[in-house]
C-alpha cells in the first residue's frame, strides 16, 4: 500500500509538467493496485478528466501489476486499459472509458454516423474486409457504387478513414495480347518446342539442333502463318485490371434437345448450349521491379461425336487444357503448347458416271481417310498501361 502511494506521488510530481502524447515518464511501478485509480491518476497529471461507465463495483475490484519505463501518458493508459479489458475514446479533455461489451448495441460511448467517398475502390468489395478488422464498427454500401456508410465510435472512424486513405489507390491496367495458333503435327515438330510445366522456355531448331530463347518462337511462327503451314485461329487483346481475371472465349455454342417433364404426360423439348472452341483465362499481378505474376488456364474443346441415347443425340466435348503460372517482364511473351487434337476426314473419288450407279457404285469409288493431328499454341504478352 505504502508503495501505491509512493508511486502515486512521484506521478502526480512529474505529470504536472507533462503534456498528453509529449514527454516521456521514466519509470512507472505498481504492485496490485487499481486499474481505474492508476488511470484516472495518470489521466489528472496530464490535465484531463476521467468519465467511467459500466459496472462500478466490478470495475473498482479490477487489480494489476504495472512496470513501465520511458512512455508517455497516452501510451501508460493505452496500455493499461486494453490489457485489462477496458476500452477509451479521448473528448477534448475528457476520457472516455468503458468496460461493456463493444459493440454497437451495448457501448457506452455515442455512435456516430459517416458517409465516406472511394475513389476507386467499390464499396461493396471492402465492406467485407473492413467488417472483418472493425468489429465494432458497422458498413454499408450507400446509394452509389463509391459510398461507403460508416457507424461507430469517432476514434474507430478516423482509424477506418486512415486505412481507407492507404488502400484506395488506382490500380495499375495491364493490356493482355495474345495470339492462338494452330500448327499441324509436322510443322510443330520441326519446331522443335521443349516444354516445362506448361510453358516453352526455348526452342531447339531440329535440323541444327542449335537451342535459342523462347523468345523466337514468334518470329517463327509468323514464317510458318506466311507459309500457309500455321492457322492464327485468334488474334484478340484485351486490358484486365491488376489481379483481376480476363477471359478470351473463341468458339461456338453447340445446341441440343433435352427432354423435360411436363403436366400433360407428353414429352417436351428445352434447348440447351455446350461451349466449344478455345477459351483463354489470364489472371495477371503485378509485382517488383516491372514483373508481372500471370496465372493461365487455356483450354480447348470440340464435339468429338454425337451419341445417340433415348432421349435423343447428345454432342460429347473433348477437351484439352493445362495451367502455368509463369512470371515474365512487361513485354515479354509467354507461350503455351502442348493441346493435341486429331481429327478425321474422310475423302471419297469416284469414276465419272459409273462410280454413282447404285449397287455397283462403290466399286468405282476411292475412299480415304486422312488422320491429321494439330497442337494449339498459345502467343501471351502482358503490358502494363
């Protein structure tokens, strides 16, 4: 007790010249004393009054063991009163302290209500976030897309208002170019593209046998596109924002009857849709010293045949797809192979005249059925803009 009362006094002395958030107390030692009395101590030594609300005799048995040095009085009484489960809102020079539940149905302090205008941000994307690390603290998206309403305390409001300030930035654009190219089984041979996880890192010419950068690839597909030996299915570009998905979707939409239930016993017929084609998703991030992170999920499909059931013909969609995440500098192209397909074409000569007469017909007929086998090859350069 006599040593409360000590260091009571030696606060009281020293805080008659300290100013709240200025200078520093040296030493600070409690043994079992009263956490409201050791703030409302510190709080009189800087000049302010204390105002308390909740369960007095509950918040008057509230006991600690305090040792702190070189801190000032705005840092003691932080300190003090989260760790014992109190919380304060500073007025003016009134202390605000608390030791009900806080949220906002219970509080003891006055909720206040503001709009707050984004920039850039949609406030429906961090209403979430700010829920999460805000607990006492209610959002909702006001009447336009870049409102956001704020209730809460005005010390969790200014804090909501700082970190707002920090994450409400222009996101950076990035243009996404890229290229889908069909090569027959032979030519992408004699390409000669070594793959690792996906993405072609060199290229080794298969008569020379000389290995250079996947950097050429381009050009040499260009040669092949001039020669007829390559088929540039697509050519699209498309801008994403940073870390945002870009879908490319080349292709067509395959319909099919499928029979559906009805009241009246008799069998009715809904359409319905297949895509098939060649889909690109690209999810571009962009990091340090111009890289940018891209996560790719090309895909390609087509009707491999159609089965007969039942309830009709369905078309059955062969796929091939992969994924890379590869990480390149602005400009340079990443390039994705290895989507195999084989189709089958069926070629009929007849004799003139006697190859149509029926019966015998098909013995002045020629038929042949050519196997071809192709690879997709994906061309993507990302540019920030």
């Amino acid at each position: 007790m006599l040593k409360n009362i000590l260091c009571f006094w030696v606060v009281l002395v020293l805080g008659q010249s300290i100013v709240w958030g200025e200078g520093k107390l040296a030493r600070i030692d409690f043994e079992d004393a009263s956490v409201i009395n050791v703030v409302q101590t510190l709080a009189r030594s800087a000049g302010f009054d204390l105002v308390l609300s909740g369960d007095q005799a509950s918040v008057q048995t509230k006991k600690a063991t305090i040792h702190l040095k070189e801190v000032t009085i705005e840092e003691a009484i932080d300190h003090i009163l989260r760790t014992n489960g109190f919380s304060y809102e500073r007025k003016g020079k009134v202390l605000l302290v608390s030791s009900l539940p806080q949220d906002l149905s219970q509080t003891g302090f006055k909720s206040e209500v503001e709009v707050v205008s984004l920039r850039y941000l949609a406030a429906s994307k961090v209403v979430d976030l700010l829920g999460k690390l805000f607990a006492g603290v209610s959002f909702q998206v006001g009447g336009r897309a870049n409102a956001l309403i704020v209730r809460g305390k005005d010390s969790d409001i200014v804090e909501v208002k700082k970190l707002l300030a920090v994450i409400d930035k222009l996101a950076p654009q990035i243009l996404i170019e890229s290229k889908v190219v069909e090569l027959s089984q032979s030519d992408s041979l004699r390409l000669g593209v070594s793959y690792g996880n996906g993405a072609a890192k060199f290229v080794t010419d298969k008569t020379t046998k000389k290995t250079s950068l996947a950097d050429s690839i381009t050009t040499t597909l260009n040669a092949l596109a001039a020669d007829g030996k390559a088929n540039v299915i697509a050519n699209p570009r498309i801008a994403t924002l940073d870390n945002q998905e870009a879908l490319i979707n080349i292709g067509s939409r395959i319909p099919y009857a499928v029979p559906v239930s009805s009241g009246t016993g008799a069998t009715q017929w809904a359409v319905e849709y297949l895509d098939a084609g060649v889909k690109l998703k690209i999810t571009p991030q962009l990091g340090a010293e111009g890289y940018i992170s891209t996560f790719i999920q090309p895909e390609v499909s087509s009707i491999s045949e159609w089965r007969t059931t039942a309830a009709g013909e369905f078309p059955v969609i062969s796929t091939r797809n992969a994924s890379a995440t590869v990480r390149v500098k602005d400009g340079e192209t990443i390039v994705i192979g290895g989507l195999m397909s084989e189709s089958a074409r069926e070629n009929l000569t007849r004799v003139p005249i006697l190859g149509h007469f029926p019966l015998i017909g098909f013995l002045f007929q020629n038929r042949i059925i050519e196997k071809e086998k192709t690879e997709i090859v994906f061309l993507i350069t990302p540019h920030v803009i």
